[in-house]
C-alpha cells in the first residue's frame, strides 16, 4: 500500500453497529475500510461476509482493552498508509438489564472498555490523523439521560467547558469506586454504568476536538460523537426499533464530511442533528 492511499478503521465491526459502518464505508469510502474485531476468526468470518457481497474490506485485529494491540494497528497504519483518513470508535459493551453481575464488577468493566479504551484508542491513534481526517465517537442519549440523573455537582462537572482531560478521567475513575464502595448513589451518581461511561465518551469527544482545534487547527481535523439510536443488536437484547442499517447513517455520514467542513466539532450528533445535551433533559430511550 502507498502511504498515499486514503484509509477509514472501524473498531468493533465484526457484527451490528459497527459491522454495517464498515459495510457502508466499503461502499461510499474512497480508499481501504479496516475492520476491526478482538477475536480474529470473528472478524474474518466478516470480512468474507463482505467480500461475498462484492466488497474489499481489510481485516486487523483490535482489543481496544490491550494498550499493545491499539500500537501494533498503529503501526500498522503507519507502515501501509502513513496515517489514517477516518476511525469510527464503534467497540463497547452493555449488560443487559437482568444481568446477574454485581453493579460494581458491571460498573467497572463497562468503564474499563466504553471510556478508558475508547479514550487509549484515541491518544494513540489522533497523532496520526492525516490533515481532513474524521474521528466518530460512538456514544449514546444515554450518557444524557445520566447526566440528568446526577447530583447537580456532578452536573456542573461535566458541563463545564474548560473541564480538562485529566478532570474527567478522575470522574469516572472515582464513579468506578464509588460503586465498589457502594455509595456511588449517596454521592450524585446514577445507577447506569453503561449510561455514565457513554457521557464520559460524549465530555471526552468535546475536550479532544478542542484540542485539535488549538493545535491543529489548519488540519480541519473533526471529531463527533453520535447516537446511533436504539437499535436491534445483542446488546439490545433484540429489542431495539432501528435496523443496524439505520443507526449507521449518522456515524457514516460524520465519517465522510467534505474536506471543506468546519462543522459540527466536538458535538454529540443524532439522526444527523446536533444535540444540545449539555442543556436539558432528554427524554429519549435509546
């Protein structure tokens, strides 16, 4: 490959959500998709699904959780393509409602993999974005709707626009002991884990499109979260009113904005509208 050539990544796309962004990616990209999944018989048995229906896609295996594999599909990047054009943070996981973990265990291993890989994937990977490039984060109105739920500290935390990096990993590390203390509701918490680490997703998307725009501004590098909606995955339980197809049409069309485009920048984007979650309460289940 010629470090010329232009490269989209999709983290967690061996199935639902994310498997469709690479599927519309393969489409409408010009250049390589490399799909992404933890378990590599997964994501080739995906790659294959796609090539079956005419598609090309790359295949490089990525656990977000392991700071070692996110610096070898760096390298990786590197070496083939001399960077990355588009990455689609798509990888995350949700227990179900009826879920027999202990919240604390539940709490600590959503954080580890919603917030604290999303965020490693990030500081490895924006140093090598190439000028134009798009980062998608996907997040969740949930992270909304538990921001409403905390305490109105909490909420003043989180809301504030010149909350650093650091601040917030200290938030949702002290949300994680808290649960294990089990006094994350005495202290302004809600009881969704999955909830508080998607708004810690949506507050980081802010603060790291921030800092592109102070240091690399002339490279018009835009960085979004979005809500793909409710959709019908394993991780709805089935459950959800969105095809996969559907909840991929905001992070995909986050994914391709015109080289020219200034906007939107550290937002959180549903059905291709900019939301004003840091405002009010929003009333949606998804």
């Amino acid at each position: 490959m010629s470090s010329c050539s232009r490269v989209a990544l999709v983290t967690g796309a061996n199935k639902g959500v994310g498997f469709a962004i690479a599927r519309d990616l393969c489409r409408r990209f010009s250049g390589d998709v490399v799909l992404t999944a933890r378990d590599e018989s997964r994501g080739q048995a995906a790659v294959q699904q796609l090539q079956a229906e005419g598609l090309s896609p790359r295949f490089h295996q990525l656990d977000i959780t392991d700071l070692q594999s996110i610096r070898t599909l760096r390298d990786f990047l590197r070496r083939e393509y001399g960077g990355l054009n588009v990455l689609v943070n798509n990888a995350g996981i949700a227990f179900e409602s009826d879920d027999p973990t202990p919240f604390d265990i539940q709490a600590e291993l959503t954080m580890k993999t919603n917030f604290f890989a999303t965020r490693s994937v990030c500081t490895e990977l924006l140093p090598i974005m190439k000028p134009h490039g798009r980062v998608v984060n996907i997040s969740s109105l949930q992270g909304s709707k538990a921001l409403e739920e905390c305490s109105e500290d909490l909420q003043e935390k989180f809301r504030c626009e010149t909350l650093s990096e650091g601040d917030l990993v200290d938030l949702m590390k002290k949300f994680v002991e808290d649960t294990r203390n089990e006094v994350h509701e005495k202290e302004g918490w809600p009881d969704s884990a999955y909830g508080v680490s998607k708004l810690g997703v949506t507050v980081l998307s802010r603060i790291l499109a921030r800092r592109l725009d102070e240091k690399r501004k002339a490279d018009r590098i835009l960085l979004n979260a979005c809500c793909p909606g409710w959709v019908q995955t394993d991780a709805a339980a089935d459950e959800g009113c969105r095809t996969v197809e559907e909840a991929a049409e905001t992070p995909v069309y986050l994914a391709l904005l015109p080289p020219d485009a200034t906007e939107p920048q550290g937002q959180l984007v549903c059905d291709k509208v900019v939301q004003n979650w840091w405002a009010s309460a929003l009333q949606l289940h998804v």
